[in-house]
C-alpha cells in the first residue's frame, strides 16, 4: 500500500499533504518518546503520535517515515504545520486512540 493508498481511504483527517505520496507504507510505528522514535522509526511507516511539535517534524524527516498520524485528536501547532510543509511531509490526523489509529493502518495493510 502507497501513502497515496492510505490517504485514499478517507479514514484520517489530511493536516499536511506532502509530495511522497508514492512511497510504500511498510507498518504502523507507535511512539510519543521522540528520542526513541528517531533511533526505532522504521524507514516507510505510519508513525502514530500525539506529540505535535516541530520537534516530530524533525525526527519523521530524520527516520524517513512515510507519514505521521496524530493520534487522540492532537494537532499540528502553527510552527510545526509550516515545517511540515516546507519539508513536504504527509502529515494524518485523527480522534482515534493511539492503538485503534495503528490497528487502522495494519488492517490496511494486511486485508
């Protein structure tokens, strides 16, 4: 499944439509410790956060995530959009749980 596929399926709210959309989605990744994600963060996944600061602009252009999804109804601060669109990263957003939003995304991708 591309990231083009994921946004297709209308399941997550758009924050910021980047320019990767034909990149591979290769798994859900699930973290709010942002030191972790930037060691851990698999090149291609659907990073599932709450934490929606510049700070996880910077790490998702660090790891090569194909997107992030903001979890529990978290939201891109004013900095954090603007960064996320200078960098063309596909920023997804929904009122899901953590765990429901990454189960979404694994669902997809082993339908």
């Amino acid at each position: 499944m591309t990231l083009q596929d994921l946004v297709n399926k209308n399941i997550f709210s758009i924050s910021n439509l980047g320019d990767n959309l034909n990149l591979p989605v290769v798994g859900p990744y699930c973290c709010d410790l942002l030191s972790i994600a930037m060691g851990k963060a698999p090149a291609g996944s659907a990073w599932v956060t709450v934490m929606g600061n510049i700070n996880t602009i910077a790490v998702a252009s660090l790891t090569e995530v194909a997107c992030i999804i903001l979890a529990e109804g978290a939201s891109l601060d004013d900095t954090a959009k603007m960064k996320a669109k200078d960098q063309n990263i596909t920023v997804l957003s929904t009122e899901k749980p953590i765990f429901e939003a990454a189960l979404s995304v694994y669902q997809l991708l082993n339908a």
